[in-house]
C-alpha cells in the first residue's frame, strides 16, 4: 500500500520550519556529528517534506531510547515534530486505505491485490532434450527404459 506513497510530497508548515529553528538554537556546541544536526538544518529551510522523510524522522523517534533533553532528540523537532510526523503519516497512509476500500465497496476488484499475470510454469522441456538427458545415463538402464516406453505406448 505505501508504494504508492513513496514519490509523494506534503507541505512543511511554516510554524514547523520555524520550530525547528528553535530547537537549532537550543542545543548549544552541537556539530555536524550530532544526530539531526544535518537534517534539522535541511529542514528549516524546506516547504515540502517527502514521504521518505517523514518515515527516516519517525524511524529515529521509533527507535530512540534515550532523555528527551538529549541534543539529537532536540535537533529531529522532539515530541512536537514526532507527532506532527506520526499525525501526517497515518492520514497519509489512511487516505490510501480508504480509497481503496471505497472503490472495492463500489464494485471494484480487490484494490489491495496489485494486478498481475500468472506465470506459465508447464515443463519447457522438449523431448529431445529429454532425451539427450536420457542417453548420459547407463545403456543398460536406456534400454530398459525404452523397452517400458514402448510398452505404455502399445496400451
């Protein structure tokens, strides 16, 4: 479903841009080592904000274990850009979810399926390929397997 996600872009609001600007001058002696440093930085200054930025920022706040009042949780927007991020990429993710749910409810084919083709998986093989796989074997075993084939084709 968030494939068709991926090139999208929403607007960054200006209060957040702004936001982020305040937690840039909050944390003190950061350097472009500190995680969120270059993204804060990158952020301040955009009006549109990707779908896969939204999910790198909402991956660090997933998997930061750390204080609230530590330096790269400030420089990522903290709980303010957290659920800003989190709000934007359920409505986003919902709005694809309803779509398709309503076109399915107006008689639609399952939307959730991508549409494909199926593939012919019959045994390509030709019988002189087979056959050529048969004669590698013992001559005594190919003369007995002949010997079988023509019996079955006799019935």
């Amino acid at each position: 479903m968030n494939k068709s996600l991926y090139d999208k872009e929403i607007e960054f609001p200006s209060d957040k841009r702004e936001h982020m600007k305040k937690c840039f001058h909050m944390v003190k002696g950061a350097d472009e080592n500190t995680e969120g440093f270059n993204r804060n930085k990158e952020l301040q200054g955009q009006k549109f904000i990707t779908y896969k930025q939204l999910k790198r920022i909402k991956n660090f706040f997933d998997n930061f274990k750390g204080n609230q009042k530590e330096p790269s949780f400030i420089l990522n927007g903290g709980v303010e850009i957290k659920n800003w991020v989190d709000n934007e990429l359920r409505k986003m993710r919902d709005y694809i979810k309803n779509t398709k749910t309503n076109k399915m409810n107006a008689g639609m084919m399952n939307q959730f399926i991508d549409p494909h083709e199926k593939k012919d998986f019959t045994n390509v093989r030709t019988s002189q390929e087979h056959s050529k796989t048969v004669d590698k074997y013992n001559p005594s075993v190919n003369e007995s397997v002949k010997r079988i084939n023509e019996l079955i084709s006799k019935i």
